[in-house]
C-alpha cells in the first residue's frame, strides 16, 4: 500500500459515497486512474465500502464479551453456532488469559441483560473456563459498528444458536424482544 492507497482510504473512510471524480481530484489521478486503483484495492480484499451504524442513533445497547476458551474445538463450536447471529457485530481470537472477546448490541437493556445470561448468551455455550460481560457506556473516536443488519431478516423459525425464544422466561415476560432472525421477533432491528 503507498501513499495514493492511503490518501484513498482516508478518503473513503471520512465519506464512503465520495465520488470517483472527488477521489481523482485529491490524488491528482483521472477518474479511470482512479477507479483502476480503487478495483485493485477491493480485489485484494483491503478495503471493503459499507454501511456503518451508529448504535446510540438507534438506541441500541453495545457490550463486549470476554471468554476464555477451553479448547480449540469448543471455540470452533462457539464459532458456528453464532456466525449468523445478528447481535454479534464482532468476534476476536487474542492471546491472553481470555481468548476469544465478542462485540454484541441489544435493542433495549432488558435484552442486553438477557443475551449475558440467557440460553442465547456466548457466555452459555459448552467449553467456557470463565467469562466477563461490560455494557459499553460511551464510544470514542468514530460511535459507527458494523452491525450486521442482513441477519435481522425475521424469516427463520429456529433461532441461529438454536435456543426457542418461545420457551424462554424473558422472552414471555417481555423482558426480551426475541432473536432478529425469527418471525415472532419483536425489537427494532
């Protein structure tokens, strides 16, 4: 990546729907010139443009969660089991005492205090040593999360970590708007 890469990112980054012609101009390239890098850039997987969100705009409640992992295995199992899950935005292997830390939103705080300890929860998958969950209170530098909105179809029956909504205390008491991903979700997502 050289300087132009990085004067087109910067870019980018301060106005995703910059135009070709503005990036041109500010590096001193034609629109083609332009474009040729942009393509290569996309191509090899350094950038990708989308859509971020800003959670306090929608009054969603982030929280991170740390996990510390028994084994391999039950990391990979954690894994797939919520890789479609919309509320996870992020997860992160480390190295560390924890090994595995998780961004995750919820539509209210009644659903962030059930997606800590819930049947849904990362916190209750098999293979977990120990865990911490910390609701995030303010966000610096950039409140934009790549919250992935795609997965909030409301179409599945079965949840994506397979827990029934249905069947849950919090859920019936509408302490819990349910999962993004199924018919009888109730939130904003």
């Amino acid at each position: 990546m050289d300087e132009i890469d990085q004067k087109i990112i910067t870019q980018l980054q301060a106005d995703g729907r910059t135009t070709l012609q503005e990036i041109a101009k500010s590096i001193g390239f034609t629109s083609m010139g332009t474009k040729k890098r942009l393509e290569r850039l996309l191509k090899k997987g350094t950038i990708k443009v989308a859509a971020l969100i800003n959670p306090n705009a929608l009054k969603l409640h982030p929280a991170i969660v740390m996990l510390e992992m028994e084994s391999a295995e039950a990391m990979q199992d954690l894994l797939n089991r919520f890789e479609e899950c919309p509320r996870v935005i992020q997860i992160f292997k480390t190295v560390g005492g924890y090994n595995l830390i998780a961004l995750v939103v919820a539509e209210t705080q009644e659903t962030l205090e059930s997606i800590s300890m819930e049947k849904c929860s990362l916190r209750c998958s098999k293979g977990i040593r120990r865990s911490e969950f910390y609701p995030v209170s303010d966000t610096y530098f950039s409140p934009f999360l790549q919250i992935r909105e795609g997965l909030a179809h409301k179409e599945r029956k079965v949840t994506p970590c397979k827990v029934d909504c249905d069947l849950c205390n919090r859920f019936e008491t509408q302490k819990c708007v349910g999962c993004p991903t199924t018919s009888h979700y109730k939130g904003s997502l």
